[in-house]
C-alpha cells in the first residue's frame, strides 16, 4: 500500500513538472527576446550618441575659431579706434595752426594795405621834391632805395605767409582723408564684429541644442540599461545555478598582460564626460592575446553583445558568482561547455563600445559587479 502511494506521488511529482518547464522555458524565451530588443534599443541610442557629440565637438571648434576672430577684429578695431583718435587730435593741432597762418596772414596784409595805402595818400609828392627835400644825389637814392626794399620785403613776407598757410590747409586736407579712411576701416570692423556674433550666437544655440539632445539621450540610455538590468536579473531567476561557488583564488584573465588601463569604480565616462560606474577593469593587451577562464564553471553566454560588451563570454562558477569577458575579437566556447581556470575561452579584441584592443573583464556575485582586485583576483 506504502509503495503504492509512492508510486503515485512520483507521478504527481513528474506531471507537475512536465507541466511547468514548458512554461518556464516559454517564460525566459521571451524575457531572452524582450532583452534582446532591448539591447539593440541600448545599441541604436549609443550610436545616435556618438555621432550628436561628434556634432557637438565640431560646434565647439567652430565657436572657439568664431570666438578668436571675433578677439582679433575686436583688437583691430580697438586700435584703428585709437588711431581715429591720435588723427583727431593731429588734425586738431593742424587746424589750430592754419587758423595761426591765417590770422598772421591777415594781420600781415592789413600792415602792407596801411602802408600802401599811406604811399598812396603821398604819392603826390613827385620825384622832383623828394630830390628836392634831400641833402644829397645820395640821400635821394638812399630814401628811393629804402622804399623799393620795404615794398619788396612785405611782398616776399606775404608770399611765404600765403604759402604757409597752403601748406598748412593742404596737410589739414591729408589728415582729414586719413582720418576718413580709417573710420571707414573701423565702421567695416565694427560690421564685421556684428557679423561674428551673430554666427557665434547661432552656433550657441545649436550647441545648447545639442546639449538638450544629448541629456534626453543620456537619459533614455539610463532607463534603457536599467531595464536591461532588470531583463537580466529576470532571466537570472529562471536559469540560477544551485551549485556552490568553486572557491578559491581566481586566475589571471589575461596571461600575457597585466597592464591596468582602468580599475573597477567610478570614473569620468570617455564618451559623456561624465562619472560613472565602471563595472570591471580593462586590462591592455594585443590583438589575438589569450583570454583565460579565471575559474572552473560552466559558460552561460557566449555571443555578441549589441548593449556595448561586443563578443562576450560569461562563466559561471557556482554559488551565484559569474565572470564575464568582453570586447573579444574571437569566442572560443559555447554555451553549457564545462571549463576549468586557465582554459583559453577567447582572443582579445576591440568589438562593441570599445577605443582599442583591451579585455573588459567582471566578477558578479547575485549578479551585483564586483571589484575583481578585492578577493578574487591577485596578480
């Protein structure tokens, strides 16, 4: 009766279970489809990224050379400033000393105007009674001698006046067509000034357009990798491994390198310029370069990875600790193969998010990254 019973709970047992892998497995299928477009959601965001902040950075060259020409016509202009204002006050100083030669001119004609004039009230006296009125031939000559050098003096006097005063109205001339051509050079600065700052002001907009672009970006990738996160933490408790954690110190990922180029925690994003998590480090090594499992486990992921990790391998060792290996340029196992620490698993690569060749590599515990130098890695 006892091994009756047992029979049938056995039974019971195998139909519930029948019952429920189908459904189990039905459920991380479409979780698996749900991240994968997901992923590829995260992947087409990045890329959309990329290229806005290759605009943004050529927007920015294009203000700082805006920015520089504007400096140097602001300086060009500041200086033909200062010239119009040496030329003003040249050309002031000039006309202070025309209206001199004017008034010296003027006052010298008005004397020779006298002095003519009174030759002229006694130009009755003849000859005859200047002779006359004289001691001497001498004398008389003497007097005839005077007045013609008198006479010649003021003309000669007036003539170097008069041209004096040409002089000074032909270089107040000069100075006025210098003068006008330098405001006319300081007027086409002065639009070209303008000009420059209603580009730079254009370009401005666009950058802070871009900026706004960048920070929706930024954050439709965050909720993107959020729920890719959530995506994975799902398909985790469908597929955890209840065997124990392998134990032990894990081996170096890398055999034939232990340059650090980044170590685990936050630092300044390479694309975003901002802080932000780094998961694992990267380890700096050549093109072809083994990658090594670090741990004895069983590969659950071997493919390539849209989100940023490109080909990608992640191990698990047991007791909800897994390591991941990314950027690969070859994937040299398969899902549900057993390896053991030190087995070759793939060769360093650059694919995915990547600025050159250089293993990515992770520790997770429950899924939750981990610093590989704090207690599982050691060089």
């Amino acid at each position: 009766m006892r091994k009756l019973k047992f029979i049938i709970a056995i039974l019971l047992t195998a139909i519930t279970v029948s019952s429920v892998f189908p459904v189990m497995a039905d459920d991380l299928a479409t979780v698996k489809k749900q991240k994968a477009a997901t992923d590829n959601r995260i992947s087409e965001l990045k890329k959309k990224q990329k290229t806005e902040l290759e605009e943004k950075a050529k927007l920015e060259k294009e203000k700082a050379k805006l920015a520089q020409m504007q400096k140097e016509e602001t300086n060009a202009y500041e200086e033909l400033q200062k010239q119009i204002s040496e030329a003003e006050e040249h050309l002031r100083q000039t006309e202070q000393a025309l209206e001199q030669a004017i008034e010296e001119y003027n006052q010298m004609n008005e004397l020779v105007k006298t002095r003519l004039q009174v030759m002229y009230m006694n130009s009755s006296t003849t000859m005859l009674d200047t002779l006359l009125a004289s001691r001497s031939p001498v004398e008389f000559y003497e007097r005839l001698h005077y007045m013609s050098v008198i006479s010649e003096n003021d003309s000669k006097l007036i003539e170097q006046l008069e041209t004096a005063r040409q002089d000074v109205e032909v270089k107040k001339q000069l100075q006025e067509q210098a003068k006008e051509l330098l405001e006319q050079k300081a007027n086409e600065k002065e639009r070209q000034i303008q000009r420059l700052k209603n580009s730079r002001s254009q370009v401005e907009n666009e950058i802070s357009k871009s900026e706004q672009e960048l920070a929706d970006l930024e954050k439709e990738i965050d909720r993107m990798l959020e729920e890719s996160k959530k995506l994975s933490n799902k398909i985790k408790s469908l597929s955890t491994s209840k065997k124990k954690y392998t134990g032990g110190t894990m081996t170096w990922p890398c055999p034939s390198s232990y340059t650090i180029t980044s170590y685990y925690g936050m630092r300044v994003h390479p694309i975003l310029r901002k802080y932000k998590l780094h998961t694992g480090i990267d380890i700096a090594a050549r093109k072809g370069a083994s990658i090594v499992a670090a741990n004895n486990g069983t590969v659950i992921m071997a493919q390539y990875d849209k989100s940023g990790y490109g080909n990608m391998v992640v191990i698990d060792h047991g007791g909800g600790v897994t390591t991941l290996y990314a950027h690969a340029s070859k994937i040299l196992v398969s899902v549900g193969q057993e390896v053991k620490a030190g087995d070759v698993i793939a060769k360093v690569g650059s694919t995915g998010l990547s600025t050159g060749n250089h293993l990515h590599f992770e520790v997770r515990v429950n899924g939750e990254t981990q610093n590989p130098l704090k207690g599982y890695l050691s060089k």
